[in-house]
DNA sequence: TTGCACCCTGACATCGTGTCAAGGTCAAGC
DNA sequence: GCTTGACCTTGACACGATGTCAGGGTGCAA
C-alpha cells in the first residue's frame, strides 16, 4: 500500500505519516524500486492506535510510551494505567483552568450593558 | 524606563514585549540614544492590558481587536460583549472537548485491574 | 578602570500541522 | 508507445507563543 492509501485507511495525514516516520514514532517502511514507501497492515494498525491516543490529547512522547507498552507483551498493566490516570488528571486540570476562565469572562461580560454606549466593565478589567 | 522594568511592571517577558512589538500589538517606544527602548505608564498600562486577556485565553488577533476597542473612546460596548461572549463560548466547547477526553480514558482505566498482568483494556481501546 | 547588570539584534528550538515547489512514477486510455 | 492525470519523493517555509543562546554595546557603581 502507497502512502495515500495508508493515510485514508488509519486516518493520519501523509504528511504526519512522514512525520512520525522522521521522529521514530513509526518504523520506516520496506521501500519500492520507485522509492514509494510500501505499507502493510501492521502499519496502518500502528498508526491508527497513534491517531486514537492523539485524538485523546497525548503528546508524542506519552504516544511513544504506550506503543512501546502495547507491543510489549509482558508489560503490566499497571503501568498503562497510570499513564492513562496522569493523563486523565491533567485533562481535568485544563478544563477546569478553561472553565474558570469561561467563567470570568461570562461575570464581565455580565455586568456589561452591550449598547451603543461605549462604557464597558470588560475593558475596565482587563485593564486592571 | 528600560525593557526590563517594563517587562517586571507588566507581567510580559522582554521576549514577548519585543515580539508584540514586532508584530504591531504594542507601538514601538522611542529610543534613547544607546538605542535603548524608553516605555512610559501607557506602555506598561497596554502590556498588562495584553497580559489580561492573554491569560483569559485571548489570542494575538483577539487582543488586537480588545485594543483597538479599548483606545476607541467612541465604540459600542456591544462589539466588546460580542467578542467576550464568542470567546467564553469557545472556551466553554474547548473545555467540554477536553472534559470528554478525559471521560473517555477514565472509562478506559476503569475496566484496566493495572496489576502484573498484561491484558489491557486501555490498550485494546486505543488499537480500535 | 573594572566589573556586573542590563540592553541590542538575530538565530535556532519547540510542537503539530499545512502548503508549496520541483521533480520522479505509475496506470489507463488512445 | 505516448500522453495525461493521479500519485509519490524530498525539502523548505509558515503558523503562534515562547525560550534560550551568542556576540556585542551601555550604564552605573565601587
């Protein structure tokens, strides 16, 4: 398989395709005699996996340690666990920092009239 | 006053200031004679102003917009309220995005016994 | 005068991703 | 066999916000 059918088949984009390949994410493929790289279904496996832990917010270095986890057989669990749980934690601390700032916006915006006027309690605090 | 102390005044790094500088977010401040940057209260009042909305999640384009309002004596707060809302509602569907992240691989390590064991749900969810 | 703290510019790095350019390859249809 | 269009290759530049470092000038106090 070319690249482009990799990229439509595990939903990664050629170009991080190229990527992950350039920072060790993913093996460098078997190459044709034309030079286009050749991928099986491992491949497209391995770069699906990637595409679920990116769309669950891990960075290349957390997706780095649980492929190395998910291709070792004899890891324990444990370990992907606590991975998941840190990331998780911190997931929980970004959307609480958004919705603390959501929510001071909303209390300007709040106390603003939103008319012609051009007093405005929003410019004021930010302005503090 | 020196770069240093506008930057200790505003809470924005002498990197940053320099950048808002080069961007247009901050006008360039007059120069002494060894070349030296010279800021003055405005200066440093429009830095914090930046650094405000920088922290309630507020990008580059968005603060330019702030602060052409903010020195827009004659502006309609309404424009203000229109963009505080629009941001509290991106802020609001970026924490609910990551909220639900989080959701997910909790459910994920829940099902995870995380022992000495191998077998791993975490794992299996992410290679779907 | 010496030394230290401060300032200047410019460049490189990060992270994930897009896009473009210049060129090679392949398969289908004529 | 040749043309055409879709696909592949590498490399480079870009974003946005920020850090850091290098090489050199300035200002002030002892």
């Amino acid at each position: 398989m070319n690249i482009g059918g990799a990229a439509r088949a595990s939903g990664v984009s050629e170009r991080m395709i190229r990527h992950y390949e350039k920072i060790g994410l993913v093996p460098a493929p078997a190459r044709r005699g034309s030079g286009y790289r050749d991928y099986g279904e491992d491949d497209v496996h391995r770069l699906r996996f990637i595409a679920n832990a990116r769309d669950l917010g891990f960075d290349t270095g957390e997706i780095g340690a649980l492929l190395a986890l998910w291709s070792d057989r004899g890891r324990a669990s444990s370990e992907v666990k606590a991975l998941a749980l840190a990331r998780a934690e911190e997931l929980g601390r970004k959307a609480r920092r958004l919705e603390e700032m959501r929510r001071s916006l909303l209390h300007l915006a709040d106390e603003c009239r939103g008319d012609e006027r051009p007093d405005c309690p929003i410019l004021r605090g930010l302005a503090d």
